[in-house]
C-alpha cells in the first residue's frame, strides 16, 4: 500500500484533488510490478518542498519549455503525465 506522495515525500500539504491525469505501469527496482496513479493537486499556500532524505536527494523546477526538461532521467510516461497537467 502506498501513501500520498506529496505529503511523506516532498513535506507538501495537499488541500485539494484537481484531477485525475493517468496511470501508468512500471517495474520498481526492487522487481516489483507497480501501477503509478497520477492526481493534480493544490497544495497549502507557502508550502515549501522537504525532501525526505532517505528517499530523494534532489529536485529541479523545470518548465516544459526548456530544454533541461528533456534531459531530466525521468521515464517518458512520466514526461507525458507532466505534459497532461500543464493543459490542465
């Protein structure tokens, strides 16, 4: 069972549910079989990213437009989930 992302990962509050963008599925690298449900979310005013450091040691702001989005080692249906939340 998973937990909501934006809260024990990233330290965000979530306050509302937007939208339901996709799902995709994906092996872990542990080898497990995943499914990645994606939401687009509002989060608390002033909320400020906290990485939690056992699981992540870095995170870039990068708009869709420039070109170090296309270098990020993110897979392509991570790219496109990101891609269907900026038409939102």
């Amino acid at each position: 069972m998973s937990s909501i992302w934006g809260t024990c990962q990233t330290g965000l509050a979530i306050t509302t549910v937007l939208a339901y963008l996709s799902s995709f599925d994906y092996t872990s690298g542990s080898g497990k079989k995943t499914r990645q449900f994606n939401f687009l979310v509002e989060t608390a005013p002033g909320d400020e990213v906290k990485l939690e450091p056992s699981e992540h040691q870095a995170y870039h702001l990068a708009a869709l437009s420039d070109e170090a989005f296309d270098t990020l080692n993110i897979s392509d249906a991570t790219k496109a989930v990101l891609k269907t939340a900026a038409q939102q």
